[in-house]
C-alpha cells in the first residue's frame, strides 16, 4: 500500500496499527463471539493501544490523540478494521468516532471539556440520537419529530429515538430536537430522568458497543449549556459530523473486506480440485480478480473524498459517492471470499459469514445507498442545467 504524499508520520503510524491489529487484536477476537463487547475487554484492548502509540489517531494531539488529517485516518482506519476489534482498541469506532470529530468543531472549551477529553480519552463511551420511529426522522432528517422548548433558563425535550447505536451504557447523547427556531443539537447526560434508554434492537451486526437501543425522552430538561453549538443550526452540523462519518465508516470496513480476501485467498493456496489448486483455476482467479478490483476502488474513492473534506468542503456529493459504492463493494468482496472458500464459509470455523452480517447493515446505516442515489442524480441533473444555461449565454 502506498501512502504516497502523505503525512510522513502516516505510513509509521498504519505500520504499527498493522503490527498492532495482528499482534493483539485477531487473538482478542476469540474471546468476542458476540453480541456484547465486553467492557473488560475494551479496556484491555484500549490500553495495549495506547501502549503501542496507535490510540486515537483522528484525535487532536491536545486531548491525547495522534492528531491525524481525514486522509490519514483513511490509511490508520483501514488497518484497525482488519479486525473486528481493532476499531474499538483505537477508540475510532462509531459513533464516538464521529460524536469526537463534531465536538472538536462545534462545542465551547467548557463542554469539549466535559465530553470531549473523556471520550477521547476512552473513559466514557457515547451517542448520536437523531433516528425516530415512522414518520419521524430516519433517512429523511427533515421529518424530525423530536421536540425541544425553552423553559425555566433551559430546555424541556419530548420525543421517541430508535435504532440509537451504542446508547445503552452511553455516558451521553448528542441529540437532535426541533426548536421553534428550527433544528437544534443537545447535549443529555445519561443520568437525566427524562433521557430513558429502552429495548435493547436485535441485529444482525455484533461490533457496536451498547448495541442499538430505542429511547423515550420525556420531559427531558437540561440547561442552557446543553445546546451543542447555534440554536436553530443543527442540521448544518449534522453534515459536519455525518460527512465524515459516513466515509471512516468505508475505511474501516474497507479494512475487514481486506481480511476477508486474505482468509480466501490462503485457502485458494491450499486447497487442490480437479487437479490444480484452487488459485490457479480460471473462476476462481476472476472472483480474486474482481475482488481486487473493488478494493482498490473503494480505496480510491475514499482517498478522494478525504482530501476534500480535509480542504474544508462539506463533500456531500464525494462522501455519497464513495458510501454506496464502498458498502456494496464490501459487500461483494466478502461474498466472493465466501463462496471461494466453500461449505467452510458458511460456518463458524471461518469468519466470513460473521463478516456478512456486520457489514450488510452498511448499506442502510448512513443513508440507504437508494437514498445517496437519489441525492447524487439530483446533483448531476442539477449541474447539467447550470452547463446549458451558461452554453446559452455564451
């Protein structure tokens, strides 16, 4: 893997996260069948990755990070998904990842103090609410349902959340609420009577900590100083954490179907039909064949919208782009592994079928790739008439 015009210090850092996910990690793994991370573990896991210099690499150095750019993390991400656990030894995983990343831009010094440096830190994990049951948001946003209205020098919040990833054992939500001046970003302590955490959703996917739980808000009331940047701005902050989110979302992953392609290609190694092993045989070779093709791709794309995000842009458009073809790519790419290995695929003595089910969700969580098509003809139509308005007036 190259990392050409990189940060010098990137390729050190992917190196030893490699280093560590092999080392510490893939052995860890056996005592994480799922589908509960035991907290022992992830603590167990966290410290050896601080000991190994690979803790937090998309944090600022100034909360005990590495301080990478979004590009970097593209490279340091993809080798701590190589493993199940590696997202979680490194504190990148979702949705603290992206809750850290929005809370260095957005929150005053007083709350990056309060949130921020723990959570950094891995002391505390935490959640996103913003997903409501029918006809509440969900992967229309504007269908928000979630209320929120001042009182008392504060805000009193009412409403229903669902499908809220990690929110049981969540030291704290960051949760989206309609105001009279429009959508609107809290902060909610768990410990607050009103935030109360519900059945526990049963998924496919294993990896989230804390699952993916409903919650009821009622008669939520928090203070002033809960409201996680501008009243009223909470949708454009959203697009500062769901940007970026969506996309190490596609490094990690990218990172797994990687691990995936090497567990078929050591059996396409080993393994002798008719006469030739399995590598040498002409299907088999166009299944690797296509498999490398995607991984490179995905890999590709996500170097691309990186870079625009890292330039200060929204990359909306690029973040789409690379979600859906990296979720269906990874997809396809642990599939392939599967059937190349055989009836051993579908048991529990190879991790391919676990894989398929952590990652088919992918292609829903972030925005359905049905719904990030529809945004990405929209914008490609949209461009077309500004080029033949201005072909006119030339």
């Amino acid at each position: 893997m190259s990392f050409v015009g990189a940060a010098p210090d990137v390729a050190e850092i992917a190196a030893r996260t490699r280093a560590f996910v092999r080392e510490v990690c893939l052995p860890a793994e056996e005592r994480f069948p799922g589908p509960d991370l035991d907290p022992a573990l992830r603590a167990e896991v966290q410290a050896a990755a601080r000991e190994a210099g690979v803790f937090a690499p998309h944090v600022p150095a100034e909360f005990g990070g590495v301080g990478l750019d979004i590009r970097g993390w593209s490279a340091v991400f993809e080798e701590a998904g190589y493993s199940l656990l590696g997202p979680q030894a490194l504190n990148c995983a979702a949705p603290d990842e992206g809750n850290m990343h929005l809370l260095e831009v957005v929150a005053t010094e007083a709350q990056k103090e309060r949130y921020l440096r723990p959570l950094a830190a891995g002391e505390i994990r935490s959640c996103f609410a913003m997903t409501e049951p029918h006809p509440g948001a969900g992967s229309d946003p504007a269908a928000l349902a979630t209320r929120a209205r001042r009182a008392d020098g504060g805000w009193v919040i009412e409403g229903s959340k669902r499908f809220i990833s990690g929110a049981d054992g969540a030291a704290f939500s960051i949760c989206m609420a309609r105001a009279d001046e429009g959508a609107t970003m809290f902060l909610i302590d768990a410990s607050n009577p009103g935030w109360q955490v519900g059945r526990r959703m049963q998924t496919t996917d294993t990896v989230f900590a804390g699952g993916h739980s409903e919650v009821e808000i009622r008669d939520c009331r928090v203070g002033a100083d809960a409201v996680l940047g501008e009243v009223g701005q909470g949708f454009r902050y959203a697009q500062v954490r769901l940007g970026p989110a969506r996309l190490t979302h596609c490094m990690r992953w990218l990172g797994l179907a990687r691990r995936a392609m090497d567990v078929a290609l050591d059996r396409a190694a080993e393994r002798s039909v008719f006469g030739s092993r399995l590598e040498e045989l002409g299907l088999a070779q166009g299944l690797i064949a296509d498999s490398v093709i995607d991984i490179e791709a995905s890999r590709s794309l996500i170097r691309w919208a990186a870079e625009v995000l890292d330039s200060g842009a929204h990359g909306r458009h690029e973040t789409s782009v690379a979600k859906v073809f990296v979720a269906e790519a990874v997809w396809r790419v642990i599939d392939r592994s599967l059937q190349l290995t055989g009836g051993d695929g579908v048991t529990d003595g190879l991790p391919l079928a676990r894989f398929q089910n952590e990652v088919r969700p992918f292609r829903i969580y972030d925005g359905p790739s049905e719904t990030h098509r529809w945004a990405i003809a929209r914008r490609a139509s949209r461009v077309r008439a500004a080029e033949r308005e201005r072909d006119v007036r030339s």
